[in-house]
C-alpha cells in the first residue's frame, strides 16, 4: 500500500469529471435490473449514481450490446414541444413524440453501428426501408437528434415505408405538420425497428439528465416527463413481446417522480422501477465497499492490490459520539457515492494540511476537521436541489440557525418562524414538511409495541412521509457547521 500522502484524491463528486468512475464503478442492482432488461425507470436522490450508471451503458464496449445515449443540456425543447399533440388526455400529449426520438435513436444504432445488420433476409427489408426513410428525410444516415423536431424538417415516405390510409403530398410531411400523424407515423417505423433487431443483441436508449430546468410549478414539464415514461414502457414491452432484447432506460430522481400524478403509474412503479440506494452495511452495495474500490484504485501497489477501509482510517479509537469513522463519516452523509467521496476528500486535504503531525492513517482528528468543509459542500449541494422547489427554503434554514440546535421541538420552530415578517401566511408545519422532504430534518418516531423511539428520515426509506402531528425534530447532522449548530438534547 502506498502512503496516503501520495494521493490526490478519491475521485471526483461528478459522473463526469470523475477519472476513477469507470475502474471503480459498482454493480449496483438498479445497473444489473436495467442491463438484464427487467426493469427501465431507474429513480434515485441527486448523487445517487444514476449518472454513473447511464455512462457505464455508454461506454461499455460488446459487440453484442449497442447503447444511444440523450442528455438533454442543449435540446431544442421549444421544437420539440410543438410536437403536442391536441385532443388527447394531457399525460399523453408527449407520448408520441417521445416515441418517435427514441425510434429514431434505434434507427441510428441499425444504421451506423450494429455490424450484424442486416442479419436475416426479413431485417434486411426494414434496414433498408429505416435507410431510405432517414436519408431522404434528414440528408444523413447518422442525422443530429437535435433536428429531429426542427421545423425547417420535412419527412418523406416512400416504398415499404409508405403509410397507409394517408395521401401526404407528394409523399411528405412538414415537420410542423406531423402531430395528427405522428401515430400511424411511429407505427409503420416502430414494425420495422422490431424487425430489424436482432434477437442476439442487446440494445439500450437511455435518458439522462431530465431533471434540467424541472419546477413543480411548470405543469407542461411533467406532463413532458410522463410522456416519456409512457412511451418507455410501451417500447419496452413491445420489444419483449417480439422476443427481442430492447430497454429503454429513463433515469430521474426520485422527488420529481414522487410528484408526477397519471393513470397507472403505481404499476410502473410496483413492476417496472428500480431505485438506485446505497446501504451503510450488509451483503449489497455499500459506501464502505465503494471506497474501498477506491483506496485500492489510489493506493495501491504490488505487493498490496486490495485496501480495505481500516488500512486508511485508524478504527482503534472511536469518535468522541463513540462511533466508528465509518459510521461517522455516513451519518453526515445522505447514503450517496458523491457525499462520501468528497467527505474522504477533504480528510485526505486535512491530512496534508501542515496543521498537526499526521500519522500512518485518518485519526479522529483529520476526521473532525473536515467536517467544516464537508458541510459547506452539503448545503451548497442543497441549494441546486430545492431552491427550485421551496423558494424560501434559505429563509427557514435561518430559523434553524436561530434555534441553535440540532434537535428542537416544534413550539421552538414555530415562534422562531412567525417572528419572521417575511414568513408571514406560511404555516411552519407545512415548511417543517418541505424541509423533510429534502432530508434537511428528520421527526422523532415515538416507540411503539417494538420499543424505543426513532427519527423518521426521507433519504433513509423514500416511502416515508412526514408526520404533521410530530412535536421533536433534528436537523440532519451533515449540516451541523454549515448552520453552526449545537448538539445539545431536549429535556
């Protein structure tokens, strides 16, 4: 094992600017249930490690699995958007569209890259049927998905492609004029991608980053990414009723999920959804096993390939709370990869701070000192997640600040909060619920027929819900500096 002052870092809080994602990534269950094709909404907190997964089915390289991938940073959205359609229920308004992207997308990997093409004399008719329709409609084998919706676009039939029981002039339609027969459109199109398949290959289309730009508050966006759901579902089955091995992966957090309401959305979720979550201990996935695959990424050597975690934390002294470092370090996290990654960051940046002699390993000391750090990055996290939700949510981070504590009951909470001119109207149980459901705080459980009480946290169990009735509350200790907050108990 090298010395620890060797190292630079653990790696980094990003999928993208991470160097060590692809040696160290984990099989995580949501990845393995995706891959085999048994489940393709794959939901989870920010940091989870959706993003890490959505880039594992990218850069993979088989010659028997082909994956597309779209990350909607630079989508034209105002194009796209004018594919609604009219006259239909308003979840589905995006259905079709999203469908013919995601078809389109197939159509790309057929084209362009699975060499085995054509591999029957069946596929050969619908490859060269998808080659005519895409050449002569957008100039290209390979076109940009971002012209796909542009209206400047016009889409032409012809041969086996041609649509039934419509008289399109001259064979084409205007882009602009697509939505009233973009069903019979995806129908004709979606035969010949099922068709072209081949039965011994896997093939992915995956959606990432759908939460840029989400707000409660625009009704257009969810009814945008339940469409997207809808028309998931309805390729993936339809792939796997043909016998061919086809997923369509949809990553999204699981708040914005939480908040979408539409007919059958329960079934998705019971059958089809997968949530991507992360243990302390036991036989899965672990915080402890992924470091570990990093500490040996980092540190280590010939003679020694494999770090476990007590050879880079000094577990022979607890923590003044009597906890392990582990256990530590993963109660001021949210159980995600990147706030654990960042969190042995900045111990390691302690430790090469020449403010105290350092020894062999993180003693309790580098340990505490990072935690000033570790809990500006926590609350600057926050902020991209919930200030789209709870515009005032800094405000009643100001009341916490003015309590002082980490626990305080809810008459504390409430004379802080209606002191407070600019909270005036708001009731302080109803944003003691918001800032629950962000895992900022968490409510005392009083014990039941099973013994002892228990604080009921959003980020531990994504089922919970908040209790309007609760009296004691905590705020969750990875923001304990950043508040400057105390630790002392109710009586």
């Amino acid at each position: 094992m090298l010395r620890i002052s060797e190292a630079d870092n653990f790696g980094a809080i990003d999928a993208d600017a991470d160097e060590l994602l692809r040696e160290c990534f984990q099989s995580h269950p949501a990845y393995i249930a995706a891959r085999d094709n048994k489940k393709f909404l794959i939901l989870g907190r920010k940091g989870s490690g959706k993003t890490a997964i959505f880039k594992r089915f990218l850069t993979d390289r088989n010659p028997y699995e082909f994956a597309y991938g779209h990350s909607f940073d630079d989508y034209p959205w105002q194009h796209h958007d004018l594919q609604a359609q009219t006259g239909v229920p308003e979840e589905r308004r995006y259905f079709h569209s999203w469908k013919y992207l995601t078809l389109m997308g197939l159509a790309k990997i057929l084209l362009n890259v699975d060499q085995s093409q054509p591999w029957s004399d069946d596929s050969f008719d619908a490859v060269q049927a998808l080659e005519d329709f895409v050449v002569d409609s957008y100039g290209s084998r390979d076109p940009d998905v971002r012209q796909l919706f542009s209206p400047s676009k016009e889409l032409r039939f012809k041969g086996t492609l041609k649509i039934p029981y419509f008289e399109f002039s001259g064979e084409r339609v205007r882009i602009k004029d697509l939505p009233p027969h973009i069903q019979e459109v995806n129908r004709v199109i979606q035969e010949h991608v099922l068709r072209a398949l081949n039965p011994d290959h896997s093939y992915y289309i995956c959606f990432d980053q759908l939460d840029l730009g989400f707000t409660k508050e625009d009704v257009a966006y969810s009814h945008r990414l339940i469409g997207l759901i809808l028309a998931a579902r309805d390729l993936f089955l339809a792939a796997r009723n043909k016998g061919k091995k086809l997923n369509i992966v949809v990553f999204l957090r699981d708040d914005i999920y939480q908040d979408l309401q539409f007919e059958d959305k329960n079934k998705i979720t019971e059958n089809f959804s997968e949530l991507v979550a992360w243990s302390e201990f036991g036989d899965g996935l672990s915080l402890k096993m992924l470091m570990e695959s990093r500490f040996s990424r980092v540190l280590g050597d010939a003679d020694d390939l494999h770090v476990p975690w007590d050879s880079v934390f000094d577990e022979t002294r607890e923590m003044p709370s009597r906890q392990s470092k582990y256990k530590h370090i993963c109660d001021r996290t949210f159980l995600r990869p990147r706030d654990i990654i960042k969190f042995c960051n900045e111990i390691l940046r302690q430790y090469k701070a020449p403010l105290f002699d350092a020894g062999s390993q993180f003693d309790n000391q580098v340990v505490h000192e990072a935690r000033s750090g570790y809990s500006d990055y926590l609350l600057n996290e926050l902020d991209d997640e919930i200030a789209k939700h709870v515009p005032k949510y800094k405000e009643y981070l100001e009341v916490l600040k003015e309590i002082g504590s980490v626990h305080f009951p809810l008459e504390d909470f409430a004379n802080s909060f209606e002191r407070r001119e600019s909270l005036a109207g708001i009731d302080p149980v109803s944003a003691l619920g918001q800032l629950f459901e962000f895992s900022i705080v968490g409510y005392l459980k009083p014990g039941g027929r099973g013994g002892g009480s228990e604080y009921v946290w959003r980020y531990r169990d994504p089922r919970a819900r908040f209790n309007t009735s609760a009296e004691v509350f905590r705020v969750h200790p990875g923001f304990k500096e950043a508040l400057d907050l105390l630790s002392r108990q109710i009586s």
